[in-house]
C-alpha cells in the first residue's frame, strides 16, 4: 500500500494512462478492460479501481456509459487478481500459506481469467450504451505534470512488487520481507532524490505512511484472527468434513464459494477454507485450490458489494446496487461460468495431452 501510494504521489500512473488514446467508445470499453486485468496482477484490485476509475471519469463525460467502463474496471480488477499471486489478496493469502505457487498458478489461471473478463466485455459491445454515438471529450490527463523523477520512481515501485515471488523462491523467506527489501530501497532513493527540498516532504516515505488507511490491514487482521480461532477449535475441519460428505465434487464446491461470496466478503472465506482442508488431503497447486483462487476473487464481481473493487465503484460513481444488478451482474456471472469451463477445458487437454506423451513408444535408433 505504501509503494503504491508513492507512487502515486509521484504521477507513476500516467505512464500507463497516457498510452489510452481512442476514445470510441468500443475501443475504450476494450482497452480500460484489459489495462485494468494487467495493473490488478501487480497492484492490489482495490487500488487499481481506484486508478482507472479516476482515469475514466477524467475522460468521459457522465453519463450510462461511464457506468459501464467503471462496472468494466471492477470486473477486469477481480479477474487480473487471480493468476498473480501479489495480486489479490486472496491470491496472495493461498500463496503464502502454501496452497498454491507462483508459476503453476500464472500457467493455470491466466486464461480462466482472460475468458472471465472476455465474456462480459463481448456482451457489453452489444449494448445500446456502447453503440450508442460516443461523446468526445478532451485529454484531461494531458495537463497533468509528473513529479521530479517520477518515472524512476514508478518504475523501482513496481519493479519491487513483481519482485516478491522471485525474492520467496530465491530465498525461501516469508514474502513480507521482500516487500520490505523493496520498501526500504524505495525509502532510500526518495530520500536521495528530493534531499533538501522541503516543499516535496510528501513525495517520500514517511509522509506516504501517514495517508495509508490502517483500518484495512486492521479488517484484515481481524478476520484472521476469528477465522483462526475457529479453527482451533475444530469447527473449520467439521464443516469440511461436512462438505466432503455431501458434495464430494471439489468444482462444485469451489464454484459455491465463489457464488457466496458475492454476498460474503471473499477474504474470510478464503480464509475459512483454508482452515477447513489440509493440504495433505489436498496438495500443492491441486485443482481444488487453484478454483478456490479463481472462484473467490472472480465471484465478488457478480454483485457490486462483493469485492472491495465495487464498493470503491460505488462510492466514488454514486452507482446503487439496484442499477449494477441490473446491467452488470448478469453479464459478470456469464464471465465466471465462462473462466470455470475454461479451466476445466485447459486441464483436461493438459492431462490428456500428457497422458498420450506418456503412453506414446519410444523408438531407438
């Protein structure tokens, strides 16, 4: 949250919004989409909402369509949280506890995720608001300058985020510390570059620190803990036991998860799931866990308080839940069920395609 904030602070986004020219409303719908899919596997989903959001609204007018490009912003961020494991936070919890890794779980899930995001935006280019007569407006964007150094900044900042997963195999230590080794390179170069200057005090980390929102890491900690508590007294491990006996199918139960939790937050559910199954009955990067990464983030997309990504879109477009059920939830659903058939297809030609290398006779010469 830190690095991003400095980021921020210093224009680093631009780099990324300055490249989105078109404005046909066609192309926009398409292009938000999946820069939105490609931030969110490196920034969390809630703060690339709040980046593209802001973007959109700099560059259309209000209005339906507007609507609909933020709607876009909160799929496309749940979808391209999933096959990275710095992310979500979901992604990011499974990963740390071990349920799934860093390569198979980018091989797996990059197209489920692709197809989820995919499905909706083909939909939506059938609307009327997308095929209506766009309105063109100018490059706000355009105006606004970047800070001293920016793109230095921008580009250490998200250099030290991609480099947790390879600083957890290289080392094997607990990825916090390779979100702190990057934080504290960060620090150090802020500090260099505006030495001195008293009126950029809050281009560096410390004042960076001062605006982050400690009642997120705190909700987080929180539903840890009773999640935690809960499993220590055995009731995770009997509501497993309960859903092992009554639905043995683990696609079913994962594609239940991802359904509740748009309704349920997808954290404690996450969360709870790990308490409830082991990875001795279920390994390393099963099919089981890698759904559970998929389900969960991509879930909360079907109703707009299902993710952190849409309540922030609803805070900051004023948009009701009525209106994005309306619009939004039928084509976010199509999108879910479309990623889980994806999954399922590429796993089963990969089983099958290894299955036949397998039983293929080997010639000497």
């Amino acid at each position: 949250m830190t690095i991003v904030e400095i980021v921020d602070a210093h224009q680093g986004f631009k780099l990324v919004t300055d490249n989105i020219t078109t404005r046909k409303p066609r192309s926009l719908l398409w292009v938000v989409g999946f820069v939105t899919f490609f931030l969110s596997s490196i920034l969390d989903n809630l703060t690339t909402t709040i980046v593209m959001v802001s973007l959109v609204r700099k560059l259309v007018p209000p209005s339906e369509y507007r609507k609909l490009l933020g709607a876009v912003v909160v799929i496309a961020a749940n979808a391209g949280g999933v096959w990275s494991p710095i992310g979500d936070v979901t992604t990011t919890m499974l990963w740390i506890h071990g349920q799934i890794s860093t390569l198979p779980t980018m091989k797996s899930l990059f197209i489920p995720s692709a197809v989820s995001l995919a499905v909706p935006l083909a939909l939506l280019s059938l609307t009327s608001e997308v095929n209506g007569k766009g309105q063109e407006s100018s490059n706000v964007l355009a105006s606004e300058q970047m800070a001293p150094k920016g793109q230095l900044v921008s580009t250490v900042g998200t250099g030290a985020l991609i480099f947790v997963p390879v600083f957890k195999a290289l080392t094997g230590l607990p990825p916090y510390m390779g979100i702190l080794l990057g934080l504290g390179v960060l620090w150090i170069l802020t500090d260099a570059i505006h030495y001195g200057e008293s009126e950029r005090q809050k281009l560096k980390v410390p004042q960076a620190l001062s605006r982050i929102n400690m009642q997120v890491p705190l909700f987080f900690l929180g539903i840890l803990l009773s999640v935690s508590s809960l499993e220590a007294t055995g009731l995770m491990r009997k509501i497993g036991n309960y859903l092992d006996a009554h639905i043995p199918n683990t696609v079913l139960i994962a594609s239940a998860i991802g359904v509740v939790s748009a309704v349920i937050d997808n954290i404690p559910l996450v969360a709870a799931t790990i308490g409830m199954y082991d990875l001795t009955s279920l390994p390393q990067d099963s099919e089981f866990w890698q759904l559970i990464a998929y389900c969960a983030s991509t879930g909360g997309s079907m109703l707009i308080i299902g993710s952190a990504a849409g309540v922030a879109f609803m805070g900051m477009e004023k948009v009701d839940f009525f209106w994005y059920f309306r619009k939004v939830s039928g084509f976010a659903f199509a999108g879910y069920a479309a990623g889980i058939a994806a999954y399922l297809a590429v796993n089963s030609l990969h089983f099958s395609l290894r299955a036949t290398l397998a039983q293929a006779p080997i010639q000497c010469s």
